[in-house]
C-alpha cells in the first residue's frame, strides 16, 4: 500500500542515490541528516539513515524557534556531499539551501504549510519536496515518507512507522496495524512518548539519546524485546520523559482549575512558566477536553515568547491560516505549522501584539 506519489518516491530515490554515487571516494564528506527533534524527526532521521546505507552525521534543530543560525555554522563545518534536511521549514532559509548547494547536495522533505515565504530552486542537485505542495495539500508526516522510501522493510520498521505516526496523531489514517496486538500498541505507544519529548528540555543535548536507541534497536526484531529497555539511552529518555510529565501535569491541573472559572469561553489562551518547553505539549492535551475551542498555551523561553496552537477534534479553524494572517500584522521571529496545530514566537511587544490579534482572528470565525 502506498501513500505518498509513486512519482515523489521515485524523484526522492533518484536525487539520493545520484548524489551518493557522485563522491569519487577522495575527500569522504559526510551525509548530513538534519531533523526535528520530537518523534516524527527522529523516526524518520532512522528510515533515512537505513536507506542511505552508510554511516550518516546527524544533527538535530532547536525549535520552537528552529535556529538555522547555529545550525548553518555547524553544516558548514560538516562541509557534506549531502544534506538531507527533515521535518522543518527551510524553505524561508534560501541563503542558506544557496551557500550548501554550492558545496554539494541538498535534499528537503517537510509537510509544514509553506505560508508566504515559499522556497523557490531551479538547481540540479537541490530537491525540494512537501506534499502540501506536490500532493493535493495532504500532510503526510516524514515518518511516513522515510517508510515508503524503503523497499524493504522489517518488522522492527512497522513498529518505528507506528511511533512516529502516533506522535503525530496519525495513526487513523494508516491502516497497516491491524496485526499488531493491542498489548504491543499500548507499548509501543509508550516508548513513542519518550522518544518524542526529549527534545523538550533544550538546554541539554538530549536528542540524539532518542535517535541512538532507535539505531541501536535496529539490530533487535522488535522494539517488544525487553532487553532493549535496559539500554542506557532507554534510561536517559524514562527519567527526561518523567520529569517533563511531572512538570506538564502540575502545570495543566493550575490551568484547568483556572479553565473552570470561565463562562462558555470562546477559545483558551493561557500563560505558563517553566524552564522546559512545555506549551506545545500541555495545549495537545487540553484540546481533547475542549474539543470545540481553539487552545492557545504561551510561555516565555529563551528570550523570547512562543505560543502553542491546538483546535479540538470538533473546532473547523484553520491554525496555519490564523498565523499566516497574523504574520502580515505583526513581526514574529517564527510562525506555522498545520491546520489543525501551529505556533508562532515572537520578542516582547510584538508578541503581546500577536497575542491581541489571534484573539481577534478568532473571535471573528
């Protein structure tokens, strides 16, 4: 069963591989797979590395805020035959996909709405694919490309393709699961939830714990077998997955309770405090229990503010048109995402400013 354009799979296979088979061997530049850090990121920075067949550099981008800026010096660096660049908007980064391509080959997936700043490329050895643009407007999640990618694939791949789906919340839509049992799900569910959140304390460079145990359960039959969750990258993600969900439960109980007080609210746009990245997780879990609002959870981080956008399962909004909308008002450092989530951030008085109008926007539809 397949997904994604035939077409697309073809066009992507073809560019790796060209640019694999143009290193004569000389210098040994490296692949450089470059990704988001939460679950889909990094399941899908595991299928690429399966198919790329040789040792790959990895490195992850910092978000909300994706700071291209750092990350730019490091690829540099790295000076890659190829970059390989998953889930996250580099289309409004062409300075950057320029100087790269320069140097030698550039391959993009995302399926974020590209918004007004569309990426634009005539070179041969630069791919730019987003199914957004090339299939219809559908949003199929990098994980899912990196497992139609394969044309070979294991037990073990299902059951990466089924983590990286939930934490996407796409499972529905596949169905290739029916032959894994509900004890297995509830599992893998778990261990999907850990190596989604790492990302989320980014002071730390805890990412790539979540990508390790992934390339290291490649050698197991499946991501059931027990022994993999004595593995020391398991127990690094088990207590940041603890802490993080201690600190989201604390964090949600104080803004139910403040919930509770409002008569018919219109929508949620709530302000929390906490040293971890917490706003994005905290506003997916309320909109199960408003599932006709909109949730907005913002807090202060890195200098800067960004905000959370989730709808409810019953609320038609458009996020990313709400942000696209607000963009053209305000200057935000960052905005995007998908109709049904998206954020934006922004720096003090622009932010508040940005804050006024989502209000507005959303009391208008």
């Amino acid at each position: 069963m397949v997904f994604l354009d035939e077409q697309i799979l073809v066009r992507a296979r073809d560019f790796i591989t060209g640019s694999l088979l143009s290193d004569t061997g000389q210098d040994e530049r490296p692949v450089l797979v470059v990704y988001h850090g939460d679950g889909d990121g990094c399941c899908a920075a595991y299928f690429l590395n399966k198919y790329i067949g040789r040792p790959a550099v990895f490195y992850w981008v910092a978000t909300p805020d994706f700071d291209f800026a750092k990350a730019e010096s490091y690829i540099s660096q790295q000076n890659p035959l190829l970059s390989i660049f998953l889930d996250m908007p580099v289309y409004n980064r062409p300075e950057m996909i320029e100087k790269l391509s320069s140097r030698g080959h550039v391959f993009i997936y995302d399926h974020h709405h590209p918004g007004t700043c569309d990426f634009h490329c005539d070179k041969d050895n630069v791919l730019y694919i987003n199914p957004v643009v090339h299939q219809n407007g559908k949003e199929f999640p990098t994980t899912l490309f990196g497992w139609e990618l394969l044309r070979e694939k294991t037990w073990l791949e299902k059951e990466v393709l089924f983590m990286g789906l939930f934490t996407e919340t796409w499972l529905e839509r596949v169905p290739l699961f029916g032959d894994l049992s509900p004890t297995s799900q509830a599992q893998l569910k778990e261990v999907a939830k850990r190596v989604h959140v790492s990302f989320l304390i980014q002071d730390m460079s805890t990412t790539h714990y979540a990508l390790n145990f992934l390339l290291r359960a490649s050698a197991a039959r499946s991501l059931g077998d027990e022994q993999l969750q004595t593995m020391r990258e398991y127990h690094i993600l088990e207590d940041i997955y603890d802490l993080i969900q201690n600190e989201k439960n604390w964090l949600t109980m104080r803004v139910e309770s403040e919930i509770n007080r409002l008569m018919n609210p219109k929508f949620i746009l709530k302000k929390i405090e906490s040293k971890m990245r917490l706003c994005g997780l905290m506003a997916s879990e309320l909109r199960w229990r408003y599932p006709h609002l909109v949730i907005g959870i913002w807090q202060r981080w890195k200098k800067r503010f960004c905000c959370d956008l989730r709808r409810g399962k019953d609320c038609g909004i458009n996020l990313a048109a709400l942000i696209e909308a607000i963009k053209s008002e305000v200057q935000l450092i960052t905005g995007g995402g998908h109709p049904a989530a998206a954020a934006f951030t922004a720096e003090g008085d622009n932010f508040f400013e940005a804050l006024d109008r989502l209000r507005y926007h959303i009391t208008e539809q």
